[in-house]
C-alpha cells in the first residue's frame, strides 16, 4: 500500500479564484511541469451558473502549498452555442507531442431528454501554455455503439508516432432517489491519427458489485509496467478512488487497496475524494485531487515516498 501525506487544501476557488468565470470548484485537477520550479495544474473553473472553463494555477514545485500564479482568464473557454462544448468541459490530459502542447478534454452539452452529453474534444497550445485553439468545433471521440452519452479521454501518451488513450465510456443513466446518474466504464485505444481513432477499442475496467461508475482513468507507466488511478460511484453514493496495475495497457488487476488515501475526519475531504491526478518531483511522487463535492471547495495535494511509485517515467 502507497502511504500518502495529506498536504491540505492548496487552491481554494472562492477565495483565491479571479472571480466571474472563476467563482468555485476545481474540476479534475490535472498537473503539468512548467518548467524546473514550477508545477502548472490545470482544472475547470465554474462560474455563477455551474459552467466550467479551463484555467490553471501554478504553484512551486518545491512547496506545491505555495501558489504563485492564477490564470486570468480562461486558457480555453465555453465552444461555440450548439456545439458538443457550449456548456462547460472538464480537463482530460495535456502532452506534449509534434505541434506543440496538446490538451484533450470533455465538453459537456445540455439537452432536452437526458441530463447532459459528454464527449471529447482536441486544442493545441503554441505559447507554452498559456492559450489552447481547438484543432475543430466537433469532438474527436465523439458518438459510436457503446458510448452514446459520453466518450471522455483522461489518459494520452504520445510515443514512436502512436496515440494511446485510455477513457469513460458511457451508455445509459442510473436513478438513486429519483436522480439520474451516469452509468459508465473504462476502455482505451490506440492511433496514429487524432482525427480517424478507430472504434475498435478494448474494455479496461467495467464496475463490480453495487458500482455503477468507474472512470477518470489516469494512467502511469511505472517501471515496466503500467498503473491506473480512477474514480468509482457506487449506488450508496460512495465516490472514491481505486487503482489498477497491467502488464500491456490493456488487461488490468484491480488492486483498490493498494490506494493509501483516506477520507479526512473533517473538512473538505471528509465525504468524498475523487479524481487523482500523478506527477513526479525527483525522488518523491504528488497527487493532485478533488474532494467533496466533485471538486467544490477547489484542489488538494498529496505527497509520497512509495519507491513503487518512485520508478514513474516522466
């Protein structure tokens, strides 16, 4: 088991946000190494309305409690009305690959007869950072026999010319006290080319027991193999993270208890977690994540020294 050291609450939305399109709320928390001292963590910011647009905060990768830098504005905004991405969209990934610094994320859209649709969409940064273009106004992931209602990326790794994603696929809704939910489970996928990803894909992980959601698929390689941290619901309303390890990519164990994190006694994080998010610091490993709420309050982070996770590839 990881033993992970809470390190508390570092962005605080309300409090530390720019306010307007930034008023609560820190979704999927996604980080990324600026540059030698600086970690930039990217999320969805919501405004009044609930919508979220994508921003970022930096903070010192020495102290990661220590934020330095809180986007202005949006890095990607709302997409054009009608279009998959016209009501929000939650961060997937970001790499680094030909043609600069690419950032897959889930655009959501509000329709008439189900809660919302959630596919994903591609923008590319040039800048560093600062701004993303989408490469189009239609999702790359977009609707197929399977995924009907959502299709969202959270996992890329770019190598020898090839894409490998890893995403939530989902098809119907589960009702809890009169409430719809979405039903969804993990697969991924491989392609040399963004805009044709074949449908022949493979199925990950699929819930067990009285899950009915399993996703947020973020994938590490670690050593010579491969670990996955994800988000799990359940019908009692427990939403928790669970962790994965594989061999190819492709067929994985499920090892939950190998997790380390635990619910705090109070505060933030004392309902729910969900939605971790790697990235290594020298010898050390941090998490970055969302608590209660989906990510209401804003971000926190976690630190370890697991020598497992030790031999994660940058």
């Amino acid at each position: 088991m990881t033993a992970w050291r809470k390190q508390g609450l570092v962005f605080d939305t309300a409090k530390q946000g720019v306010g307007g399109w930034m008023r609560h709320s820190a979704l999927t928390p996604t980080p990324w190494r600026l540059d030698r001292d600086t970690i930039r963590v990217y999320a969805g910011f919501r405004d009044d309305d609930g919508v979220s647009r994508i921003g970022y905060v930096d903070v010192r990768a020495d102290d990661p409690s220590q934020v330095v830098r809180v986007s202005e504005q949006p890095v990607l905004d709302v997409g054009r009305g009608g279009c998959f991405d016209d009501n929000g969209m939650i961060l997937g990934d970001v790499v680094q690959a030909p043609g600069g610094l690419h950032m897959f994320y889930v655009g959501f859209q509000r329709v008439a007869r189900a809660k919302f649709l959630a596919f994903t969409g591609l923008a590319v940064s040039t800048d560093g950072g600062e701004r993303f273009e989408r490469v189009q106004e239609t999702p790359i992931l977009d609707r197929a026999p399977g995924r009907s209602t959502i299709a969202a990326v959270h996992s890329a790794m770019f190598h020898g010319g090839e894409w490998r994603l890893w995403y939530a696929v989902g098809d119907d809704w589960e009702v809890i006290d009169g409430r719809p939910f979405p039903r969804y489970h993990i697969r991924c996928v491989s392609t040399r080319d963004l805009s044709d990803i074949p449908r022949d894909d493979h199925v990950c992980l699929l819930p067990r027991g009285s899950e009915y959601r399993i996703g947020r698929p973020r994938v590490y390689r670690v050593d010579e193999r491969y670990a996955m941290y994800f988000t799990r619901g359940n019908v009692t309303g427990e939403y928790f993270p669970g962790v994965a390890f594989s061999d190819d990519g492709v067929g994985w164990e499920r090892r939950d208890d190998a997790l380390g994190l635990a619910l705090s006694e109070s505060g933030w994080d004392s309902r729910t977690l969900c939605y971790p998010a790697l990235i290594r610091r020298g010898d050390d490993v941090l998490m970055f994540y969302n608590g209660n709420d989906m990510g209401l309050d804003g971000f926190g982070v976690a630190l370890t020294h697991d020598p497992v996770l030790g031999g994660m590839h940058d």
